[in-house]
C-alpha cells in the first residue's frame, strides 16, 4: 500500500520535493549571532505567506537535511535560523541547535502549502520514510 500513496503523492508532485509543486528560496544561515534578526525575518516572511503546511531543507548539494510541519511555516524556519547559533527554547535537547549549527550556509528551503493537520502528519511520515532525511539519523 505504501507505494500506491507514494504513486498518488507523484501523481500530485508532491513528490519529489522540488519546484514547481514546491516553493523554494535560499538562506544563508550563520554560525554567528546575526546583527539584525529583523531582516532576516522580513525576508522569510517575504518568501513564506501566513501559511501551514511542510518545510523542507537541502543542502548545497541537493541533499535533504530536515522536513518538517508548521503552523506557521514561516515561524519554523526562523526558529530553525536562530538555532543555527543558540539553543531555543522548545530545544530541551539541543539536538536541533547542534544540527543546523553544524549545517550552516546557503541552504535551500522547500515549502508547500497543507492546511489540513491530518494531512500534513501523512504526507511528512510518507516523505520521511522515503527521503530519510540527514536529521533522522544526527547523533545516534
């Protein structure tokens, strides 16, 4: 059954997360505290529109980092900037911090719009399960 959803989410170019079905823009992410965090979120909001729905993240080479859900998409991205150079607070852990300081630079970001929460958690486990993002695996 799994490769029938995988066919349906192909058919609907959900899959493979690249354009044009998905958004995408590029973001530098720094290892150093950035000097006005009011830019950086203008920008995000400039590519990201007040929506939910799955992020992803790609390296320089086309790899995929992360995937995710927000509500707003836009708030994870900028949450996951910040991580890049401190520890959030909903990162008891600090896996994620450890994760995108480790990958910073450009990085590509893949969004697309999934109102529907029950829909989102589908389409993440699916993409997960193909994709296996880098994230998956980071310090096990």
């Amino acid at each position: 059954m799994k490769k029938q959803f995988i066919n349906i989410m192909n058919e609907l170019g959900i899959m493979p997360i690249e354009e044009p079905i998905w958004n995408c823009f590029v973001l530098e992410h720094k290892v150093t505290v950035c000097n006005d965090l009011k830019k950086v979120r203008q920008y995000i909001n400039n590519h990201i529109p007040n929506t939910n729905g799955l992020y992803a993240y790609k390296d320089r080479f086309g790899k995929l980092l992360y995937l995710g859900k927000g509500s707003p998409i836009k708030n994870r991205v900028y949450s996951h900037y910040i991580e890049t150079y401190k520890q959030v607070s909903g990162d008891k852990s600090g896996k994620w911090h450890r994760f995108f300081n480790k990958h910073h630079g450009n990085l590509t970001i893949y969004w697309i719009e999934l109102e529907d929460e029950s829909i989102r958690k589908f389409v993440e486990h699916i993409l997960t399960e193909e994709y296996k993002p880098e994230f998956l695996t980071f310090e096990k």
